[in-house]
C-alpha cells in the first residue's frame, strides 16, 4: 500500500512524558485536521497497552503525535516497526539521536554546523567543576519544549555546583541574542521565524496563549537567513531524519554571521495553536490539513 492509498490513520497521543498535555492537543489538533481531509480517523492515547491498542485499531497508518521521552526518543517508533505500520516523522536512530542533544552536538560539529560548547553532566554525579565560566545554560539531555532548563548568569547563582541530577544533563555555553526557528519538511526549509518573548523561551512561552511572538520570515539579514535555511537542512539530512523537523537556534546580532548557533532540532514539531512548523507551512499555502495528508502520504516503515 502506497501513501496515496492510506485511509484509516490511528493519531498516536498523549504518553508518558513531561510533554504529554502538549502531545494530546498537538493529538487532536491533527486529528481533527485529517478527518477534514477525509480519512478515518482514530484517536488513540498512549498508555501501557499502545501495542494492544495497535493492534486492535488495524490502521493503514500512525501519524505519530507524541512528545518527549518514548514518543520521541525512538522508542515508540520501535514499536511501529515491530508491528510494521508505516509511521510519520523519523525512525528509530534518527529520532534517538536528535533526541540526545549530545549525540546530536556530536553530529552537528561533524558536519561543520556551528554550535554552542556543551558537555554532559552523568545523572547522580555531583558537580564539582564547570567546563566554562556563566552565563550557561543547563538542560536534561532527553527532554524537550524547554522542560528543566535553567539559564545560571553569574557565579553567584552557580545552583548546578554540588548537585546529582536524576537524568543526564547537559551545560551549555549560553549565546545572548535572538530566538530563530526553520522548519523543514522532506528536506526542504520552510521559512525562518524569529521568537520574540519578554524573557526566556520557556515552556509557558511556548505554550501559553501571548507567551510569545512570532515574526515570520524573521527580519534578520540575508545572509543570516539563508544560512539558517541551510544549516536546518544540512542537520535534518545529517541526522537521518524524515517528514518534518524544526531546527531551532540562537543568533547573537552583534557578531553578524559568525553569531548564529545551532541549538538542537526537533523531529516531532508542535502541532497546537501557538506551534511554530504549521504558521510557516500555512506561508507556503498549506493548511494544517494538507500538511497533516502530506506527513500521512510520506509516512513509511523500516525507516
């Protein structure tokens, strides 16, 4: 069965993770954008019973709607592979690494994309000395929509010295400036968006209705757009990664183009009202729907 010919599409949501309230109305926001397009839809939360669900709902496809850690992490792909559903978005590796923001540093500075310096923090060691002087900025390797960031400005507020974290964690150099985002889908760059905010992008900025601003295409200059064009799709294709990403960074205006960073890239994009992949795609002139059809139509297995 090809990608035209899916019709009966299970919308995976909800999980486990940090990011669940997130995923369950990315979940129905899709859902509700594909019966629009006309399939059949069926809605499915995941629990401990995902296979079995599966299983029982005999879907020609999954449009994946998880977030965070066993959505995105590659292990809920895992199980579509084991059951051999085509399934939107990357696959097992690409979705494990890009899910690991050292892993994905690694590949990015192996594809000569510039990003922050950064080292990793083993859960349940305690902290004794820091790699770099503050500003930084620490983050759970595993975690996504800025859940447990932290931003330390001085050495007075060092709160990372002498603390055992519970998971991995990452300190990174903190680069001052501003919040750009490029979506790409199938290999190509949508637009560049520049987050404007009061303060740190954070998960309530993020989410919240007016937490953020969004100006798209960013007024940023040339050069530095093109280049965010071409780093999120060097790092969506260097990743392995399939359907549609968001590659985010931080560009410090004061340095020009040697200013911009790459930050992480995110293989299962937001689909709510405030999400940042479908306001570029509606540029091109598609909708939530047909960009929802068009993951559905890409979607694929053994992956």
């Amino acid at each position: 069965m090809s990608g035209q010919d899916y019709q009966k599409v299970a919308v995976v949501m909800g999980g486990f993770s940090s990011e669940r309230e997130v995923s369950l109305v990315t979940g129905k926001e899709c859902s509700r954008a594909l019966k629009g397009e006309g399939f059949e839809v069926i809605d499915i939360i995941a629990d401990i019973d995902l296979i079995d669900l599966l299983t029982k709902a005999e879907p020609d496809v999954i449009f994946n709607a998880l977030h965070g850690r066993w959505g995105e992490d590659g292990c809920a792909q895992g199980i579509f592979e084991w059951l051999q559903i085509p399934y939107t978005h990357s696959g097992v590796h690409a979705s494990s690494t890009a899910m690991d923001k050292i892993k994905t540093k690694e590949v990015y500075e192996a594809n000569q994309l510039p990003t922050p310096q950064g080292r990793k923090i083993p859960k349940y060691k305690e902290v004794e000395h820091l790699p770099f002087k503050p500003p930084y900025v620490i983050k759970p390797v595993r975690d996504g929509s800025s859940v447990g960031v932290e931003i330390v400005h001085s050495e007075e507020n060092c709160s990372v010295l002498g603390k055992k974290f519970e998971v991995d964690y990452m300190i990174e150099k903190y680069i001052p400036g501003r919040e750009l985002t490029v979506s790409v889908l199938n290999d190509n760059s949508l637009n560049v968006t520049e987050i404007i905010t009061r303060g740190f992008y954070d998960y309530s900025a993020k989410y919240s209705e007016n937490g953020s601003y969004h100006e798209v295409p960013a007024k940023i200059p040339e050069d530095v757009f093109d280049a965010c064009l071409k780093y999120a799709e060097v790092a969506h294709q260097a990743l392995g990664c399939e359907g549609l990403t968001r590659t985010d960074f931080r560009w410090d205006d004061t340095q020009g183009l040697d200013g911009l960073m790459v930050l992480e890239t995110n293989t299962q994009p937001g689909m709510t009202p405030t999400s940042l992949s479908p306001e570029q795609a509606r540029l091109t002139g598609m909708n939530l729907g047909q960009l929802c059809r068009k993951l559905v139509e890409m979607a694929s297995s053994n992956k």
